[in-house]
C-alpha cells in the first residue's frame, strides 16, 4: 500500500493539533472515547432506533429544533420500542407524520418502522442490534456504513456515520476537514464514494490507529483539529 506512504505519521499530527488548540491537556479534552465493546452491547435497541431516527431528521435541518421536539417523538413512537413500531400500520404512520408536536414529514417517519425491521432481522440474529454493532469487525468501519446505507433507510451519507458517533460506535467521520486532510495527500482524489477512495481512507486509519493505539473517534478528531481552525462539522459532534 505504497500510497499510504503520503500519509503523515500520527506523531507529526498530533503535534499539530495540539499546537493548533492550546497544548495537549485541551486537545484531549476535546477528543472523547467510543463505548468500548461490551458496553456497546449493552445498549437498549430502543436507544439506537431513538439515534438512527433523530439523525435522519437533523439532516437537513436544524438540529437545535429536532431536539427541541424530541421529547414529543419520544412519546408518539412508544419510546422507540421496536416491537410496538413493527405493529404500526400505515394509517397509524400516516397519522403520527401529521402530528404538529413533531416535525411533519411522512417520508421520514417512514424510516422509523423501516429500520425497525433491519434492526429486527440483525437482533434475531445476533441476540440485539446493538451486540450485532459490537460483533462488526474494527478495521472495517466503511464496510458498517455501506450496511446501514444498503439495508436501512436514510442512512448513507454522514447521517449513518453521525448515528454510530452517537450511539457509542467507534468511527472516524469525513467531515469537510479530514476529507480535505486526505485529499491533500492523494488518499482521496476523485469521488468520496468510489471504491479505490473509500479503501484508502479506511486503511489511512487502520495505520493510523496501529501506529497510536488510539480510538476511529480520536483520531478523525485530531486530524480535523490539526488542519483548520474553523470545524463546524467534526468538533460538534
């Protein structure tokens, strides 16, 4: 993988990040820590149904309102309880989309009950959809978003990515910051989404959290911290 030879040591960015955002002591404070494995899988499924759906409505739109009203969607959809929505009809659905105390939008509301299956199908299974997260395997993490992408719904782009954040998930993000790290260094030079680009990206990280032993979620961080001053995307989150 001579093409990885371009990619800077994660000493050397590091150091920059740490200059870039008044020393290490702040950087680290900055960075925080996926669930490790066996916490993940202790999630409740309702909880990750709850992440997956808020995600879908914050995209495109602002988030300050989607939680402003999330605990409206709390009660309409039986907290997220999987096998209450899978008993949800259409005309129910339908109903709910119109619902002023949420945010009316049917073809999104859809997406609740159709990642209710998905999640069902992984959980019958694995044991629950969250040991199924657990169990993905680490160095794989684009592989874990092209599943949410192929077999949930309104889950590819970041929206997919910004869920697992959420939910505890260890992941790096392509926010505007790291894409353009790695497109400075020829790991990305065409489209984000091509094969070739998407299997430079996922070994650029492999290498980089071998080299430092530290999480996806820390080292996407730092290479955003250590490229711009300016990061709406990767330092929300």
């Amino acid at each position: 993988m001579e093409y990885l030879d371009q990619l800077e040591s994660f000493d050397a960015l590091y150091q920059r990040a740490c200059e870039r955002k008044g020393g290490k002591a702040a950087l680290e404070a900055m960075l925080g820590k996926p669930l490790s494995n066996g916490a993940l899988a202790k999630v409740g499924d309702d909880r990750i149904l709850a992440e997956f759906t808020k995600k879908i409505f914050q995209s495109g739109f602002v988030w300050r309102v989607v939680e402003q009203k999330w605990p409206a969607f709390e009660e309409l959809f039986f907290g997220f309880d999987i096998d209450k929505i899978l008993l949800m009809p259409d005309e129910m659905l339908e109903r709910k989309a119109s619902d002023p105390a949420i945010i009316r939008n049917f073809n999104k509301v859809k997406t609740i009950r159709d990642n209710a299956l998905m999640m069902d199908d992984m959980r019958k299974k694995h044991g629950s959809f969250a040991r199924f997260l657990a169990d993905w395997p680490e160095d794989d993490v684009i592989g874990l978003w092209d599943y949410l992408k192929k077999h949930g719904a309104r889950l590819g782009g970041n929206t997919g990515p910004y869920a697992l954040r959420f939910i505890g998930k260890d992941t790096f993000l392509l926010s505007k910051d790291v894409e353009g790290y790695l497109r400075s260094r020829n790991l990305i030079t065409g489209a984000v989404s091509s094969k070739g680009s998407r299997k430079a990206i996922q070994d650029a990280f492999n290498l980089l959290k071998k080299q430092s032993g530290r999480s996806f979620q820390e080292l996407s961080r730092i290479i955003a911290f250590s490229v711009g001053d300016n990061l709406p995307t990767e330092g929300q989150h």
